[in-house]
C-alpha cells in the first residue's frame, strides 16, 4: 500500500531559467581550479553550510580564489535562488496529493539560500523535507533513500518518488524498493530498464494524483493510466 510520495525539487517542482548555478560557478573558474570542481560541488550538496559566503570561504584556500571570484561565487548562487520558479502545476498538485497519503521532499541541493520555499508557497506542504546537503548523501546513493524511509518510518513498498533525473531519481527508487513516477517534460526517450519496474512516467505533475490513487487501489504501474 502506498503511503507516501516523496517529490524531487529541482525540474520537478521548481526551475531555474539561470540554469544550475554550481555549473556557473565552474565557468569562471581556472583551468587549475577547475580540478577541483567535483569535490567543490559535492561538499556544498552533502554538507550543511550557513550561506553562500561561508561556502565560498570554506574553499578560499584550497582553490585560491580572489577577491573577485569569491564575490562572483556568493552572487551566482543569491540571483539563482531569485530565479527560482514553480511549474504552474505543482501546488495543485501537492495539495492533491497530500489528501491522498503522505507527502515530503527529497533533493539533491545546497543548505543555503532556500529561502525561496517559502516565499513560492512549498514549504507548508512539506512537514518532512530531506536535503542532500543535511542528509550527507546524493540521490541514488541508498543512503538518500534510507534516511528518508527512517524519517517517514515506512518501509520501501510503502514510497514512492516523484522526480526527473532518469539517475538520481528513477534508477535511486527502483534500486530502493520504490515506486518511481518520472516526469519527462522534454519527451527524452526512455532509457534501457526493467519491463516489470514499478515505473510511471508522466509529462507533468498534474497527473500524479491520478497514478497515486491508482497505485493505493492497488493498480500495476503500467496500467496506473487506465
């Protein structure tokens, strides 16, 4: 039995027409610096920093940045997060989901600058909100999964993810246990997988609360539609 349904944040619920801003920041970095830039981008999405500015000066030294590259660094990240914005579907369909079962976040994502949760109008809906950066692990590892079944105390069988990175978000549920509900709003051709996975894949949000009700009476995901 269905009892939750866990939401990716980033392309799922909300975009940013700015584009990643970790991938801004290793534009402006040096070929040398750039060495660094996966364990840059991993350190701020699997550990919690208090803002922008500390995460620029927690890698001050080790990457050498100047004065200039330090506040281009704080910048990116403050305009991304007033850049966010909501698909026009998603609080309708957080709502009707929530009056279904259990709702809650799961996203690979920095610790600062988030703020803009709330001023969308998303934070409300989620009393369980489970962040990379808080939670030390990166969707698919099973640590992201597991540490949000402990805070839901539920078990794999009873979740379901909705998301849209083919990797972090259908491959990390499937191998969980869970339910993956893929939102491919580009219609990118679906990878190589398991015909019997329990997988929906929708254009947009506004249909989960249809495939969830499905799933709770009990439907194969391959039918979820009818």
């Amino acid at each position: 039995m269905l009892r939750a349904v866990v939401f990716d944040l980033w392309n799922t619920l909300v975009h940013s027409p700015g584009g990643n801003p970790f991938q801004k920041v290793e534009a402006f970095l040096t070929p040398e610096q750039r060495r660094h830039f996966e364990a840059l981008q991993r350190d701020g999405m699997t550990r919690p920093y208090a803002s922008a500015r500390d995460f620029a000066a927690g890698w001050r030294e080790r990457l050498g940045l100047n004065a200039d590259q330090e506040e281009a660094f704080i910048r990116t990240f403050r305009l991304a997060e007033g850049e966010a914005l909501l698909y026009p579907e998603a609080l309708e369909a957080l709502e009707r989901t929530r009056a279904l079962g259990r709702i809650a976040l799961l996203s690979n994502t920095q610790s600062f600058e988030m703020d803009f949760l709330e001023d969308l109008g998303l934070a409300p809906h989620f009393r369980v909100k489970g962040l990379s950066a808080e939670l030390g692990h990166l969707k698919p590892e099973a640590g992201a999964f597991e540490s949000m079944q402990k805070r839901l105390g539920l078990f794999p069988g009873e979740l379901a993810l909705v998301g849209d990175n083919w990797r972090d978000d259908v491959e990390g549920a499937l191998r969980a246990g869970w339910t993956a509900i893929w939102i491919n709003r580009r219609g990118r051709p679906r990878p190589d997988h398991d015909p019997d996975a329990e997988l929906v894949e929708l254009p947009d949000l506004s249909q989960v609360p249809e495939v969830v009700a499905r799933l709770q009476a009990g439907a194969r995901c391959s039918t979820c539609l009818g």
